[in-house]
C-alpha cells in the first residue's frame, strides 16, 4: 500500500523530492482552500503543515487514516496535540531550522524601531523630508531585555552584544545570567520576546508588566500572537508609555482588528520571521527526513507486533 501525503502549506522542493524518492505519493495541496480540507483528509496517511493550516476540530476528527502529522517550523501552537495523541496520531516539526532568520528579523525590527526607517520611507514616498522629526536612538549602550533564551533568543543576545548593547536575559531557570522578568522590566530601553505560546505565557506582557517598564520602551515580538496582550499594548502605545512596537505576528493572523497597525510608532511584518529561503530550504529537508523516520519506526511496531 503506497502511503499517501498531503502537503497543505509550500514548503521547499528539496523535501517534496525527498519523500517522492521513498515511493510516498505526495499531493502538494497549498493551493486546496483551508475550508475544504476536512473533505479531502480522510484519503491521505500524513499531513505535512506550516503555520496556516490549523489542525484541530473537524479536520482532526475526519483524518481516519492519518498517522502522522509534520509540521515545518517551531512550534506546534496550531495544531489540537491533545487531540492528536488521543487519535494516536504522531507529531513531528523542526526546531532549530529557522532561528538564525528569525534572530536576524528581530536585529531588522530593533534597528529600524531606533532610527525611525519605515516611517521615513513612507514619509518620502509621500513626498516629504522630516529629517527632524523622525530623530532617532543609538543601540549602542542601550539594554536589551530578552525574555526567552532558546536558540532564537541566545542568536539575539550574540547580535544585541555585538551591537554594543548590554543585555538582560529572563529565563524560567536559575543561572547567574538570567533574571526573574519583573527584575528586567524597570531596567530595558529595549524588550524582545522569544518565548513559545503556552497557557503559561499567553498575556505574559499586559498592563502590570507594561507599568513595571521605563517610559518610552520599545518592544519586539517576532514569537507568537498572544505572548504580549495587545488591547494593553494598544493602549501603553497611545499613552506613550511604549513609544514603539515591531510586531511579527498577532493574537489573530491576519489580524482584523486594525488598531494596532494604523498607529504611526507600529512597525509590522506578517509573521514572516523564518520566511526566508535558507530556512525554508533546512525545514523541508528535516521534516521530510522528520516524517520518513517516524513512518518507518511505526512500519516496524507494526512488523513486530504481527510477528
């Protein structure tokens, strides 16, 4: 029997070409609405996702043949993982892959929060030269508050020191470098986040944490939607107790509520932090080896328990 694999989201050609190698029939289906994929799930095997599919509800509950379920990138946060292991279903992703591009996007935001960039540009391109009005901050001698310090946040800390800025890592462990998060607020020109959405870390920012910080704080999140609490971001930022936000990614994506994104000291990107080719090139590679490797391990429950 040929196993069948859907790719929902695009992933790189390398990996499609990986498990086309293995015999698997492989259905590149990004272009298959979202709203049709609880059809059509029940005919495949493995279902292989970035971030736009979201596997849960009636999609989870029609896949009856699925065995695993890949997704090229980080986290899991878009997919039921409770659910799914009560279906027996396996997880797979790639950590690690993309942390250098979304280290680099995060330096790209913390610049370009410093000196004002988009907004010159869309002052120019209107025709105007506020080269007063747009003035901005160094970096360097600046401290950076970095909450999270896994692979994304110690690849920021390595470009923050590089930039001559001191920085503070929190962390949930206890190590003479880190600090527990109301210790850094008070003390960062700057805070970025890298920390996984979680029950644990959903509103980790809101209006308490937001009044422990220095006036003025500029604030970077290219993690997740939902680790900052954006009604108080929103409202920090039109106090001026925040005078700005670089923001990757949204509590909803794309987001509807717009607020956020007309305010003019708000910088943003659409969740496109591991959006570039090298990364996309690493993620399609591991989770295609990913999903060979876990498709082979069960094959061979399978054999021995027949045996």
């Amino acid at each position: 029997m040929v196993i069948k694999i859907l790719v929902s989201d695009k992933i790189a050609d390398e990996g499609i070409g990986i498990l086309q190698e293995k015999g698997y029939k492989v259905i590149t289906g990004w272009n298959i609405p979202k709203t049709d994929l609880p059809k059509v799930i029940g005919e495949y095997d493995v279902l292989i996702v970035r971030s736009a599919t979201k596997v849960r509800g009636e999609l989870l509950e029609n896949a009856k043949k699925l065995r695993v379920i890949g997704r090229a990138g980080e986290g899991l946060d878009n997919i039921d993982f409770e659910r799914a292991k009560q279906l027996g279903i396996a997880l797979v992703n790639t950590p690690h892959v993309s942390y250098i591009s979304v280290a680099e996007l995060t330096l790209g935001h913390l610049i370009a929060l410093a000196r004002n960039i988009v907004q010159s540009t869309i002052s120019m391109r209107e025709g105007k030269w506020e080269k007063d009005k747009l003035m901005g901050t160094e970096l360097n001698g600046k401290t950076l508050g970095i909450i999270g310090c896994g692979f994304i946040g110690k690849d920021v800390e390595r470009l923050a020191l590089a930039l001559g800025m001191r920085v503070i890592v929190v962390e949930e462990c206890v190590h003479d470098r880190f600090v527990p998060l109301g210790d850094m607020l008070p003390h960062a020109d700057f805070i970025t986040l890298h920390v996984p959405l979680t029950p644990k870390t959903r509103h980790l920012i809101s209006d308490i944490e937001f009044n422990l910080m220095k006036d003025g704080v500029r604030i970077i999140d290219c993690s997740r939607g939902g680790v900052i609490d954006q009604e108080a971001l929103y409202q920090a930022l039109k106090s001026g107790k925040v005078a700005g936000a670089a923001l990757d990614v949204f509590e909803e994506e794309p987001p509807r509520d717009r607020r956020l994104l007309e305010l003019p000291n708000v910088i943003v990107t659409p969740h496109m932090g591991a959006q570039t080719f090298e990364a996309q090139h690493r993620a399609s590679i591991q989770i295609a080896h990913n999903v060979i490797d876990v498709l082979e391990k069960l094959n061979l429950e399978s054999d021995l328990a027949l045996g």
